[in-house]
C-alpha cells in the first residue's frame, strides 16, 4: 500500500503539479535571521507589507497555530527561448517569461483548490492554501522540502526544471511523517556544480525541524551575481531589492530612480537574467503547459505601440495577466525607459503627447525619455 506522501505526490501529478515534497512547520534560524536582516536593512523598499507580517512570515505556527505539515507543489514554467535574447531587439519590449501568458496566481489556486480539497476529504482534515498571497517564505519551505534549493541569486533552483518553478504551499493538520523528497533524480545528493555529483550520507530521520533536505549546489559558480545589470547582490544569497529591475519595474510604485534607467534596457515588466544564466537550466524543460505558453502579442511587443495604450486598451491587452495588476500609469512608465534607452528620435512624436499626460508617472518619464532621445543621431 502506497504511504500519505506517495499518495499526495500522485494525486498532485494527477492535478498537473510537476514536483512535490513535504515538509515541517517550521523555519531555520538561519532563515528567520536572513529575513529580519533583510528587513531591518531596508533592503525590501515600497513592500511593507514584508515589514508588516515579518512575525507570521518568519514561523508557520504562527500565521496558523494548527498547522502541522506543509506540502510544497511545483509547477515548471520553462520557456522554450532564451529570455536574454530580445535584449538586442531595443524597439521591442520585454516581459519577463512568467507574464507572457496567464496569471500564474490563478492557474496555480486552482490546481491547489484541487488538491487540497481530495486531501480533505481523504484524510479529514484542515487544509489552507497559498500562492505568493501570504507571509509564507515559499522558497525555504520548498527547499527543506526537497525540491530545490535556493542558489545564490535567492531563487529557488531545481535540478530537473533549472530556475523556472512556481511554487505553490499547502498547509494542514494532517501530521505527514518528516520531510523527504519524493521526486527528482538522485535524491540525497549533494551537488556541487551541474558537471560534479558526489553522493553523501543518508539524511538522518526525522530531520530536525526546519532543516534542509537539501544543500546549495551552486559550487564556486556565481553567474547571476555578475549578470545583474543593477548589482542587486550585496553578497551571495543577498539581494537588495530597491536595485532589483523586478522590483523596480513591479513592485515600486513612485519614479524609478535616475541611476537604475540605462541598465533597464528594454526590460518593460520584470527580469530574468540571474534566471536565465544558471548553468543548472541546461537540464531544465520548457513547459508543456498552454497556460504559460507565450501569447503572440506579448512576444514581440512594440513600444512604440505600447506606450499608446490608453486605461482600457492596457487593461484588454493584458487581460489574465499578471501585467493588469500593475495598472497603465506604471507600465507606461516601464515603457518610456525603454523607449529612453531604444535610441530611436524616430519614437518623438509618438512619445511628445505623453508630455502633457494627467499621471504625473508617465508626464515625468516621457520628460525624460524625451530627453534622451534628442541626445541621439538622427
């Protein structure tokens, strides 16, 4: 008879999750101490709400005192072309390879709805579910959990899917024997680099609460430390995010700051670069599922087309997409960097109505693109 863990991991294949791994309610200290560094440090920028449920996002038990085991889903969203190519095509605006199609919110809530209602019901038992919508630290649960771990760009790497997983957290009462990975090639190896597998000792079990099945792997490499075009990385394993082009171009809601505009190049909605580089993705899959496939107006997009948007064409353009969120004014924005950085005086006149634009974001930004733009050749 197949045990509890055997018998979620088939059911979350079942419901379309591609990896799977369990693990305890619990945090490191060196995980809680990372995060309140991070925090005091400043390093989270406009995200307060970091800040604001630091104490919940730093203990399970604590967001749900009857939490008893975590599972971890993974769904692989690997692109099938190299997201750093489209940087030399500077008329062209690029989105990070988890945006160009559906949300990636609502495609995992509803796999995870399906899953944890079957484990309910098969198990009675509490359930609740969660996907980067709570104080949950998703990256080292799933890393203690066995699916991957987090390389030194604070993502999470995986040895099957590389650098490209959404992960998606079910907490229950359900007590679920110790963390253990249940899927992946050569569990219990400690790697050092992708072209150097050294085996080592059986995990102890159980493990002691909120350790890693897992170690880093990323050896000596430090490929998406050094392709950061903002220097993000205060050190390994340290990101500040006020640098980061994800954060600038998503989550940062005032002026993007003068110094941080070249290096955006034409990066219009996130980045994947310290992604994109990982030596590790060379075993990675492009994704088989529709839902992430790119969708045909967002692959190459214009920007001389895109900064035209008005509210409702934005809002239609990105429908179901993660993009919406982000609202018009801000990604008009994110656009006339671009369009700053294209050196094309040909997008003048395109830009000049943006001078007068009722969303002092966007008036700002077409100022200074503008600017840029008179400096070049025509």
């Amino acid at each position: 008879m197949p045990d509890i863990k055997e018998r979620i991991a088939a059911k979350a294949k079942e419901v379309g999750f591609d990896t799977v791994g369990f693990a305890t309610p619990a945090l490191s200290t060196l995980t809680q101490a990372g995060l309140h560094e991070f925090i005091a440090g400043g390093y989270h920028g406009d995200m307060e709400w970091m800040e604001d449920k630091a104490d919940r996002r730093a203990s399970p038990k604590t967001l749900w005192p009857e939490v008893q085991s975590i599972i971890m889903v993974g769904h692989n969203y690997g692109p099938a072309f190299d997201p750093m190519e489209k940087l030399q095509h500077t008329d062209q605006g690029i989105i990070s390879a988890y945006a160009l199609n559906e949300d990636y919110h609502d495609v995992m809530k509803k796999r995870l709805k399906q899953l944890a209602g079957w484990l309910a019901q098969t198990y009675e038992c509490e359930v609740k579910i969660f996907v980067d919508t709570a104080p949950v630290m998703e990256k080292p649960l799933a890393e203690q959990a066995g699916i991957g771990w987090q390389g030194k760009h604070t993502c999470l790497v995986s040895r099957e899917f590389g650098s490209w997983l959404f992960l998606g957290t079910i907490f229950t009462t359900l007590a679920i024997s110790s963390p253990s990975p249940l899927v992946g090639e050569g569990r219990g190896e400690e790697v050092s680099s992708p072209n150097a597998l050294n085996t080592r000792p059986p995990l102890p079990n159980p493990l002691p609460q909120g350790e890693r099945v897992y170690k880093n792997h990323c050896g000596s490499c430090s490929k998406c430390l050094d392709i950061c075009p903002t220097q993000a990385f205060t050190a390994s394993g340290k990101l500040d995010a006020r640098k980061c082009i994800a954060y600038l171009t998503i989550e940062h809601k005032g002026q993007i700051p003068l110094e941080f505009r070249k290096a955006i190049g034409n990066r219009i909605y996130g980045c994947d670069d310290c992604l994109a580089v990982c030596p590790w993705n060379k075993f990675a899959q492009a994704t088989k599922d529709m839902a992430y496939h790119p969708r045909k107006s967002l692959e190459s997009p214009l920007l001389k087309d895109l900064v035209q948007l008005d509210d409702a064409a934005f809002r239609s353009m990105f429908s179901k997409s993660p993009v919406k969120r982000l609202g018009r004014e801000r990604f008009v924005r994110n656009v006339l960097v671009a369009i700053g950085n294209s050196s094309d005086p040909s997008l003048i006149p395109t830009i000049t109505p943006l001078l007068e634009d009722e969303k002092f974001l966007v008036k700002d930004m077409a100022i200074w693109a503008l600017g840029e733009l008179e400096k070049c050749p025509i």
